[in-house]
C-alpha cells in the first residue's frame, strides 16, 4: 500500500487520472455530445438541424470570404511599410479581448451556477482540481468563440506571408495559449469577488453589480485599446507608420503586451525571436494559470460554499399583511406574465444576458459614438445628417430592431423554465394563453431597447423627431415579428434539461438559431426595401410599404405562434 | 372519479413497454394506494393522468373529462404534486401561491383560508416570504403540496408525497388526505411506504412490468394470498414473478 492510499488520499498519477476523469465528465456533460449523438442517430429528432446549419455555414461563406479578402488586402498594404506584424497582433489582441468578455460571464456561470458543483465538491478532489474541471470546459468555449475572430487572421497571414513549418506550429501554440492569460486574469477577479460577495446576504444583487462593473471594465479596456488607430487614421498617422517598423505592432501591443510576443512568436517561427517570445507567451501564460491555481485553493471554495444558500427572516405576516399580500384574482395570462418578469429579473445570468444587453446595446453606441473614440463616433452622424431622410429612417430603424430584438430573451423563453416545465403542463392555462404572456414579456424587452435606442437617435444622432418616431414604428412592428419567431424556435426544441441557468440562454444553440434567423429576416427586408427603391416610389410609400408587410409579417408569426404552442406543449417531455 | 381503459405507454420507439394495457377506475371519495417496484410504471401512469405524457392506446377521463380531448377542462379539477418539488426557486412561497390562485382562479377569500390553514398546518408561516430558494427539501415540499390544496380540487394525484417529509407533516398530510376524500373527493398516490399504504388506502394497486398485476381493497388482497400476510409480504411475493 503507498503512503497515499494509507493516508486515505491518491498519489500523484492518480491524482492526474482523477483529473482528468472530472474533467472529461464535465466536457461530456456540458457539451451534450452524447446526448447530440442519441438524438441524431438514435432517435432522429434533431435531423433537421443538419441541413440548418449547413445552410448557415453556406450563408457564413460569402461573409468569410470577405473577411480574408480584406485581411490580404490590409496586407499587401502594409506589408510594404514593413507593418504587416500589426494585423497579427490585431487578430490576437481582439480574440484576447473577446476571452475577457465572454470569460466574465462564462467563469462567473460555470464557477459558482453549475448544479453539478454539489456532486463535485463532495468528491475527494482538491478545490482547485473542481475549479480547473471548469476551466477546461470554459477554455473549449473560448476557444470556439474566439475561433471566428482569430483563425482567418493566421491563417491569411500565414498563407501571404508563406509561413514555414515554424509559422504554423507555432501558430498552433500560441492560439493554444491564447486564452490562458485574459481567463487567468478573470478567473482570479470573480474567485476573488465571490469570495467578498458569499459573506454578504445580497449575494445576487452584489454578484449583478459586480458582473457589470468587470463587464464595463473590460469593455473600458477594449475601447481604450480600439481608440488609438481609429483616432489617429491620418496622413500622419500614416507617416509614422512608414517612419519606424513596428510602431503600429508596439502601439497595439503596448495596452497588452502578450499579443506582441504572441505576434512575434507566431511571424518569428522557429528563429531566435521566435522561439523566445514563444518561450516568454507560454512561460507568462503558465506563471498566471499557476497563480490562478495557488489563489483558486485558498479562496474558491469560500466563495463557493453556500452560495446558492438564502437565508431569509423569520417572520410571520399579519392577518392584514397576509390579506394585503395574497392577490385578489389575476388574469392567467397576468399571472404567467408576473411570473417570466420575477423570474428573469431576480436570477443575474438570465438578467445579464436577455434584460442587460437591450440596455447595454445603445448605451454603448452613446459612449463610444463620439469623434475621437470610434471611428463610426464621426461618420454616423454626418452620413446620416448627408443621406437622404429616407435611408437615415431605415438605418437608424434597423439600429434600434437589432438593439430591442437581437438578444435570447424570447428564444430561450421556454428553455428558460428548465425543470420546472412540468408547471406550466399541468396548469389549466392554455399553451396559447402562456405564450400570449411570454410574448408580452419579451416584447417588452425588446420595447426597452427600442425606446433606449430611441433616445441615443436622440442624443447622438440628432435625429428630427418625426424621422425618430417612423424609425421606432419600423423597429416595433419588427420587433412582434423576431419575438415570434425567436420563440418559435425556442418551442420547437427547446432546452429544459440544463444543470447551469448559461445554458438556458448563453449557450442555447436556439438562441443562435433564433439570431441567424432574425439576420435572413433582416436581409430580406433589406433586399425588399431595395427593390422598392430603385421602381423610385416616393419615400413616404417605400415606408408605408415596409411598414405593412412587416405589420402582415407580425400578424402572421404570432398567429403561427399561438397555434404552434397549442400543438407543442402537449408533446413536450418533461 | 379517474378512469382508465386501456391505457398503454412505451419508450424508444415501443421497445420499452413502460405501462401495458391499464384499465382501473378510482371512486370519488376513495384514497387510491399505487405500489410498484421501482420502474413499474408508476410515475410513467401519474404523468399520464395529469396530461404530462400521453398515451400510445387508451382513454384517461377525470371527473368526466377526456384528458386527450378536454385537457383545460381535466386539469381545472386535477392537482399534482411531482416525485421531486422543482418549483420556481426565485418567487417566494407566497408569490408561488398566488400564482397558483390565479391560474386556478380561486376567489380571494377562499384562497385567504386556504393558504392560511396549511401555511400553519405545515409550519411555513414565517419563511412564507422567503425565496423558495431558500427553503430546505421537506419545505419545498411542503409548498408545493400547499399549492396543490389552494384550488381545493376534485381530484389529487400525488406521486411520493411523504418522501423528505418529517413525521409531523407527513401525519398531517395523511391527515389531510383522509379530510380530502371525506368530502367526496378523489386522491392517487404512489408510494413506497407499505404500511402508510395499508393503514390509509380504500383500495390499492400493485403495477408490476407495466401491468396492474393487483387491485382492490386490503381484505381482497389478501384473500389473493392463503398466508393473509401483511401487504409488504403481498408485494414481494406478487412482484417477485
């Protein structure tokens, strides 16, 4: 027998394997591939989501093929000016900045709302080895979410520049540990947090402040890091540029030295440069995973344990209060309203990610859309003051649809009430009846970005008012239609066995679908309006035209709604 | 009343027959005992009966309603209380309730009462307040058998209910069953317990494999076996098969 047995513990390698068996259970838990794999081949439910995506994937071709275009055209302009580094350290330094955002809101869900962490932290596993579990599993998400962002950057690259063996391999590496450092740095934030929070007994209200204030801090960093070329995009500018090699590359990887040595360690190959900031990305990328770790054993568990744990008062109501208090006979459809209302309201990720984003949409437009701070901050108003009213209606329209209609609010409706579907199945409410109610609650949503993007087309814009209301009509009405038709999709499938309320929404392939289909939607319309235009019908009528089809669209889509939630809930298992 | 005729269920495309050709009627004013093993049918029945899943063959009707085709209308009379009580963890108890009367529509003063008695009866009074979330097990339980009481309907089904509940509120829901069909009403329940069934049921059913291999009250069950033993020795021998 080792010492390690007799002590009651496992050795080394054996902590190793047990490692690695937590967190290949958590890979297959939370990705579902098992359950993907059944529904396809075995049940053949989820067939129809292959041609989906393959025409999805056939729809994102176009949007990728111009994106390298771009990138070999950005290269062959500065490759001459010796610059053509800085579109790698770009390409990193934008998927970096992407892993801090989504890390916040992954770290925060996986870390501390997984329902499986009540199986885990029984087990004879060190709170470090449960949290690494996690990581992996968030590390996978980044790795796929920054992989749009990232890869046509590298790969480009290393095709116009003829990457060696060097290029590639080491390309290989550093998007590797691309995520290592910015989820390191998240990771040791909300640990820290929580553990502030968990001793507090307003922890959902501390844990939404906090989350926006990391949210906010770290979008601060990304336009503090956007700002500079987009300020200084002069012939100037330009100069400095040709003046001294690298300047561009410095000035990019000055807020964020990583993405330098990532850039040189990828363009440097197998030479000295190469192979030392390879040396210096990975040495850092593991000195902070290693901090992570040491911080993660003292603090993880104290900000862990307990918190999904509410202690409330004792205290008897009165018979006046218990009389005021129980309500005097609501509507159904009222009842099932107040319900989705509390319910999204009072549980942070589903706040953060459906309520919090209509907000967050417009408000960040208005902090970033000023000269000097974005590009778009100088030229949106001023093309919109030079365009003819009847594009600067449709554009500022479509502003305010994406901001009011583009988040998973109404496609991930039903998902939301995970396992407590069963409620909804058994009360003598018809499925039409709570779907006129879920519909409500997420249109109302949508409202809210509507009249938040109002007032930025206000603020910002400057927009005449007349031209403000017609855009929020188009916007509303369009808003009925892609409410609809989001929870349509959520109804179709929708996703009620989540452990971790981010599934529920964040990582609802419906909510994606439910996007990708507002984009069709959009595009078509777009494609109308064109037409209409070029048979030079005067602008009132283009509008007039727009805003009945859409009004026809609406009407139609919830009708299809209604009736489709008659025919689904009773299928529904739960 | 609760009728079942020929009610069949499987799983995997009809490779698991999970509830095979079940016909039972329960009486108003009768407590209805279902046993089985573990895998029976027995949640598989109840989900059935309250409309959660349907069936492949056969006809459910509850108090004259076709839960097939009048399910609002079934539902309006029925009550459930689930295995496990997965409620809405972010309301209160008091706001659960209230949700519960107004989906039921229950008239004020009837719901005052209502939520009242049980509140006291089963201790939830002070933390009525709270967060469900907040609430341990046996309370969460208790919400949601408070909830079902609130529409003071025809008809209860009950799948474990005395499962994490403590010996005070388990006797006070015993209690409250027999008050229940006193007053004409029907009440299903599936239970482990062999005694509470003995002691409490009108009439019991064994399921076994999907099929209701028993029924009828303690004195016929016995008479099905010559050693007139308890139902626990009934139950063994009758699912040992």
């Amino acid at each position: 027998m080792s010492a390690a047995d007799e002590n009651g513990g496992v050795g080394g390698s054996g902590r190793l394997g047990l490692l690695l068996t937590v967190i290949r259970a958590g890979l297959r838990s939370n990705f579902g591939l098992a359950v993907l794999k059944h529904r396809l081949l075995k049940e053949k439910k989820d067939r129809w989501l292959v041609p989906v995506f393959a025409l999805a994937a056939v729809g994102v071709l176009p949007t990728l093929y111009g994106v390298v275009l771009l990138i070999k055209h950005a290269y062959l302009l500065l490759a001459p000016m010796g610059q053509e580094r800085a579109l790698l350290s770009l390409g990193v330094l934008a998927g970096q900045l992407l892993v801090l955002i989504f890390g916040i809101y992954y770290v925060i869900s996986a870390f501390y709302f997984s329902r499986d962490l009540e199986f885990l932290i029984p087990l004879p596993l060190k709170p470090s080895e449960v949290m690494l579990s996690k990581f992996a599993i968030i590390m996978i998400n980044e790795y796929l979410t920054v992989m749009a962002l990232v890869l046509p950057v590298v790969i480009t690259y290393g095709v116009m520049a003829k990457g060696g063996m060097g290029y590639w391999v080491n390309a290989v590496l550093v998007y590797l540990a691309l995520p290592i450092i910015p989820l390191a740095v998240v990771s040791v934030l909300v640990v820290a947090m929580m553990r502030f929070i968990n001793v507090s007994r307003k922890k959902d209200i501390l844990i939404l402040v906090g989350s926006i204030l990391l949210i906010t801090a770290s979008l601060g960093i990304q336009f503090a890091a956007g700002r500079a070329p987009a300020k200084e995009m002069n012939g100037q500018a330009i100069a400095d540029l040709i003046a001294s090699p690298n300047s561009l590359l410095n000035r990019v990887g000055a807020k964020f030295p990583p993405s330098i040595w990532a850039t040189k360690a990828v363009a440097g190959g197998f030479s000295g440069e190469g192979l030392a900031n390879l040396a210096l990305l990975l040495g850092v990328s593991l000195a902070f995973f290693a901090g992570m770790i040491v911080l993660a054993e003292k603090l993880f568990y104290r900000g862990l344990v307990g918190l999904g744990e509410t202690t409330g008062k004792k205290r008897r109501l009165t018979r006046d209060e218990m009389s005021r208090r129980v309500s005097s006979g609501r509507r159904a459809v009222a009842a099932v309203f107040g319900r989705e209302w509390k319910i999204m309201n009072r549980t942070p990720i589903f706040l953060l990610n459906g309520t919090f984003v209509v907000v967050l949409v417009p408000v960040l437009f208005i902090v970033t859309a000023r000269p000097g701070v974005s590009l778009w901050g100088a030229a949106i108003p001023k093309l919109l003051a030079a365009a003819n009213p009847l594009y600067s209606i449709l554009a500022v329209a479509l502003f305010m649809t994406i901001c009011g209609s583009l988040n998973g609010t109404s496609s991930s409706t039903f998902s939301r009430e995970g396992a407590q579907f069963w409620i909804s199945r058994v009360i003598p409410v018809a499925p039409r009846e709570q779907a006129a109610a879920k519909f409500l609650h997420s249109y109302l949503v949508a409202m809210l970005g509507v009249v938040t993007a109002s007032i930025v087309g206000e603020l910002v814009l400057h927009l005449k008012a007349v031209h403000l209301a017609v855009a929020a009509g188009l916007a509303l009405v369009s808003g009925v239609l892609l409410t609809a038709v989001g929870m349509i999709i959520d109804l179709a499938r929708p996703l009620l066995d989540w452990t971790n309320p981010q599934k529920a929404i964040k990582q609802n392939l419906n909510v994606l679908l439910a996007m990708l289909a507002d984009i069709g939607i959009l595009t078509a319309a777009f494609f109308g309006v064109k037409a209409l235009i070029k048979t030079k019908l005067a602008a009132n009528v283009v509008l007039g035209v727009l805003f009945v089809g859409l009004a026809a669209l609406a009407a139609l889509s919830y009708r299809i709604l209604l009736r489709f939630a008659d025919k689904r809930y009773p299928e529904i298992d739960t | 009343m609760i009728e079942l005729t020929s009610v069949s269920k499987s799983y995997n495309r009809g490779k698991v027959k999970a509830v095979d050709d079940l016909t039972l009627t329960v009486k108003p004013g009768e407590i209805f005992g279902f046993l089985g093993p573990n895998g029976a049918g027995k949640t598989t029945t109840i989900k059935m009966l309250v409309g959660l899943l349907r069936p492949d063959t056969g006809r459910i009707v509850v108090e004259g309603f076709d839960v097939a085709k009048d399910p609002l209308k079934a539902k309006q009379v029925t009550t459930y209380v689930p295995d496990y009580p997965a409620v809405y963890e972010r309301l209160t108890g008091l706001e659960y309730l209230n949700f519960i009367g107004d989906v039921y529509g229950v008239p004020r003063a009837e719901r005052l009462d209502r939520i009242g008695k049980w509140l006291e009866i089963f201790e939830l009074a002070p933390v009525v307040t709270n967060p469900i979330q907040s609430y341990s097990h046996g309370m969460k339980q208790k919400i949601v058998v408070t909830a079902a009481l609130l529409p003071g309907p025809r008809v209860m089904i009950l799948d474990e209910p005395l499962v994490g509940l403590d010996p005070r509120a388990a006797h006070q829901l015993k209690e409250m069953f027999r008050e229940h069909c006193d007053q004409g009403k029907t009440l299903f329940f599936s239970t482990h317990v062999m005694e509470v069934a003995e002691k409490l049921c009108d009439r019991i059913g064994i399921i076994h494999k999907g099929r209701l291999i028993a029924c009828g009250t303690m004195d016929e069950l016995k008479a099905l076996d010559r050693a007139e033993q308890s139902l626990e020795g009934i139950f063994l021998e009758l699912t040992d098969k």
